[in-house]
C-alpha cells in the first residue's frame, strides 16, 4: 500500500512521518519548494517532540519520500490542507482545498481511497470535493473511487503522540469508504476507530473546538465578573470544579491557535441566528484589549501612564511549551500597546520568529528597565522565575500583569494585578 500526503504543514508532514514510521512508503508532496527544501535539509520550522528524528529516520530509510510533483500510483491520498478564515465574513476559504481535490483528482486511479482531514463546513467533502475529484478524474464516487471525511484531533506540543493514541473519527460517504479509511488507519493508529456518515464527521470536529472555546469564554466572563466582586476567580473555579458535574475551563488573555479562532465561525456561517457561540468568540477575542486596560490602571496607580512606558510581555506562543504562536492572544497585546505608545518587547523561550519579530532570547534583558511585565503565556519556564532579581532589573515602582494564574498572589516590592482576581 502506498500513501500520498497533500500538505506538508503544521499536521500534514507529522502525519506523513507517522505513517511511514509504521512501514508504508508515504510520498508527501507540497506545493510550497521551500517547504520542501527544508525538510530534505532538516530544517523544519515545527517544534514536536521525536519529530525530527523519526524525520530523519523515514528519509533515511526511504520509507518517506518529498516533492512539488504531485504522482500517480498511489492507493490512499491523504488531503490535509489549511483551511483558513476570510475574516471579513468570517466565513471558511476553501481555495487550498480546492486546488488539492483537483490536483488529486488528476492522478487517482479506480480503487483509490480519499480521505479529507482538513477541517471544512459540514457538506464540504459531499458537495465540494467529490465533484471536483469526479470531474478531473471522469471517475465515479463510491463506484471507482472511495471519499471520507477523518479530521485531525490532536494538540500542538504533543502531535507525535497523538496522531497514534486519539480516537479517530471516520465518516464515509458510503459505508465501503468508511470500511477502506477504517482498515488504513488501523495500521498505525492505536486509539478506537469510530465509523459513521461524512456529515456527522464533518460537524464532530467543528463541536469539539466550539465547545472548547465557548468553555474558555464562560471562564473569561466569570474572571470579569470576579474582578467586580472582589473574588479569586481561579480558586473559586477550583472549588466549582469539585462539583461531579462541573467542569470550567481556566480564563486566560484571549484564545489563539489555528483551530479554535475559526472553527466555531465555521459551524455558524450558514446559521445566522447564533448566539452563544458568536458572543463566545466576541468575549474571546476582546481578552486583550482587557489586558491592556489592567496594565494602563496599575501604571497610573503607581503614577506612570501606558505612553512611553516601557513594557515586556512574556510570552508570544498561544499556549504553553509550544513554539506556534498563530492568532497568538500575546501578539493581539503587543499591538494594542502599542498602538497606545508603549515602548514593548517579547520574550519567549520557544518562539524564534512570528509575523517579522523576532522575541528577545534573555529574559534579564528583555525586562530591563521595564516599567511594566504582563504574563501572557503558561510556558513552564514562567512558573519559577526569580523574581527579586526581575525586581532589581526593572525600573521603580514595577508593575505586573499576571494573565494566566502563574505568580505567587504577591509579590513583595511589585505591583501586582492577575486576570480574574478582584482588590
């Protein structure tokens, strides 16, 4: 059995090296040369634990092989492409995908199995894909081709492992495709296969990261109203949590990441009478506008005001221990300070580059003389600093904006003011 990957990115060149890794000859084919480039050289920009070196195992052995030629000969291809967000509809962009189901459609062959895994709108694989695949191809789905929908669920920072152990969803547009994508998977993933209709796969993957973000929306709701009352709101979800029933999220400067920004705009684009889920992203994504508002009260509380104060923000990946920092809720802050005239810098001990800046590496240096620090990331790392010696750096009265629950609940000689906690 031979496997094609479209899509050597974020999920794609993971799943390829996952695949091979088991034994099968996987080709992975992308149309970015770069791309490519960079994984023959071993110069793959993702941070994943034994990513690079089962990489290089897979090439060595040949077992894994790269290129911008898209061939034929395959018996699975594999469609795992972004699909991105056209922010203003906030509606999906589909053009990635369709160029994928045509350039595949060239090459298939009867008896190929196709299997989309990027996340679409619930339809998408049944009135999208297939049509592009049977025109290209002039062949029949579920006739001389087979189509299933099986999205990827798995967490930056451990990608490698659970691209073996999850659960996989599996939605056919026939039950003989369900069956074919069933048997493939079984050869490397060790998590239950669960097989349905292409729809329910399609709509399971958009309710997965909607819950997820509506959850983190109700734990930021609850930490502004926590504020107003004078509570901890950290300990009072902790206590909520007891509850056998219960189960809140912790709130948080903003929610980032590719999945949870744009899935949920997904699941509603043709359902306009959302509520909960549209005011959801809305309180999500004003978190940093929130965050700046606490960093501009505790500089005029100590006397200094936001323009021209010099501010570090610790943290620029999305979530901690991860190098990605799309759509990260840390950058969001970055720009609203200063478009507010602060002087800001950006430490983060895993993020080299996002969107052309490039974080200061030493944290004693990035918080030199720095009037104000705001804790935008729960990287391990921040969780024991030395923060007599940060005090000692900073200029006098410093100010420290704590977003996600990491310090002490105070510090002697600093000004401190965590998310979600009231005076």
């Amino acid at each position: 059995m031979k496997i094609t990957v479209v899509g050597m990115g974020y999920i794609g060149l993971p799943t390829a090296v996952t695949i091979a890794s088991a034994g099968l000859p996987v080709y992975g084919y992308d149309i970015q040369e770069e791309r490519i480039n960079d994984i023959l050289n071993g110069k793959i920009k993702i941070v994943e634990e034994g990513l690079n070196e089962k990489l290089a195992e897979v090439l060595g052995r040949g077992l894994l092989r790269v290129g911008t030629k898209l061939e034929n000969g395959s018996d699975v291809y594999l469609i795992v492409v972004s699909t991105s967000l056209q922010e203003e509809r906030n509606e999906i962009d589909l053009n990635a995908l369709r160029n994928a189901s045509e350039k595949v459609g060239k090459v298939l062959e009867k008896g190929n199995l196709v299997i989309v895994e990027s996340t679409v709108v619930p339809g998408t694989t049944e009135n999208v894909v297939r049509p592009i695949l049977e025109k290209t191809s002039g062949l029949v789905c579920s006739r001389d081709f087979y189509l299933v929908f099986s999205p990827e669920r798995v967490l930056p920072g451990n990608l490698m492992y659970e691209l073996v152990h999850n659960d996989r969803i599996i939605g056919g547009v026939c039950p003989r495709s369900a069956e074919m994508a069933r048997d493939f998977y079984a050869k490397f993933v060790k998590g239950r296969l669960h097989l349905t209709n292409v729809r329910t796969a399609e709509m399971a993957k958009l309710m997965e990261n909607t819950y997820r973000t509506v959850n983190i929306a109700l734990a930021n709701e609850l930490a502004l109203i926590a504020e107003k009352y004078g509570v901890n709101v950290y300990e009072a979800i902790r206590l909520a949590n007891t509850h056998p029933r219960v189960h809140l999220h912790q709130p948080g400067p903003g929610v980032g990441g590719y999945c949870l920004t744009k899935d949920p705009w997904f699941l509603i684009q043709n359902f306009k009478h959302s509520r909960i889920i549209k005011d959801a992203m809305e309180i999500n994504a004003w978190m940093p506008e929130h965050v700046v508002e606490l960093a501009e009260e505790a500089l005029v509380k100590v006397g200094k005001t936001l323009k021209n104060a010099k501010v570090c923000i610790l943290g620029l990946a999305y979530k901690g221990n991860v190098s990605d920092a799309r759509e990260s809720p840390g950058y969001e802050i970055y720009l609203k300070l200063r478009k507010k005239g602060a002087e800001v810098t950006i430490h983060d001990p895993f993020v080299l580059e996002y969107m052309g800046y490039y974080p200061v590496r030493d944290l004693y240096e990035a918080v030199r003389n720095a009037d104000a620090v705001i804790i935008a990331t729960e990287h391990n790392f921040y969780r024991t600093l030395d923060w007599e010696r940060i005090k000692t750096l900073m200029n006098s009265e410093p100010v420290v904006i704590d977003t996600r629950n990491l310090t002490p609940d105070a510090i002697e000689g600093i000004h401190l003011r965590k998310l979600g906690v009231g005076k």
